[in-house]
C-alpha cells in the first residue's frame, strides 16, 4: 500500500517542498516545468534520485528539449543527470 511511503504535498512546491527527503520527485504540472526544477533537485535526499519530468512539445522534440532542460538545471546544481 502507498499510503505507508507516499506524501504528497498539495501546492506551489517553491513554498511547500522540503529539502534532501525524497528518493522521487514526480512533477505534475505541465507548464514551464524547467521553472520548478531547482525545488525538485533540493528535494532529493543525499543528492540522488529520480525525477519524473513532465513536459509538452511537439513529437519531433521529444526527448531532446525537455532532457536539455534537465542536463542545463542538473549542471547548474552540480548534479548528474540521465535519460
């Protein structure tokens, strides 16, 4: 059951996300989501872990812009990043 291991935080993640506690972030929201990728990374507990990015483009872009979202915001922070 999930309800044991899952918490999900209702809100801006900018104000209500706290820092190093997940081993997953899933970003649900679908607009500018590049925006909201520093909160995701410092949400990561001990620097690692995955995120679910979300993004909308066009099919020929897929997975290129959004993964080069991700490489520019993982570089930015120090971190790794991989599709």
């Amino acid at each position: 059951d999930v309800k044991e291991i899952v918490e999900p935080l209702k809100g801006d993640n900018r104000d209500i996300s706290q820092k190093n506690v997940a081993d997953r972030v899933i970003m649900g929201y679908l607009e500018d989501t590049y925006r909201f990728l520093p909160t995701a990374f410092n949400c990561l507990k001990n620097l690692t872990g995955i995120i679910h990015y979300h993004d909308f483009c066009p099919d020929e872009s897929i997975p290129n812009r959004s993964l080069k979202f991700v490489q520019k915001a993982a570089k930015k922070y120090n971190r790794k990043s991989e599709l």
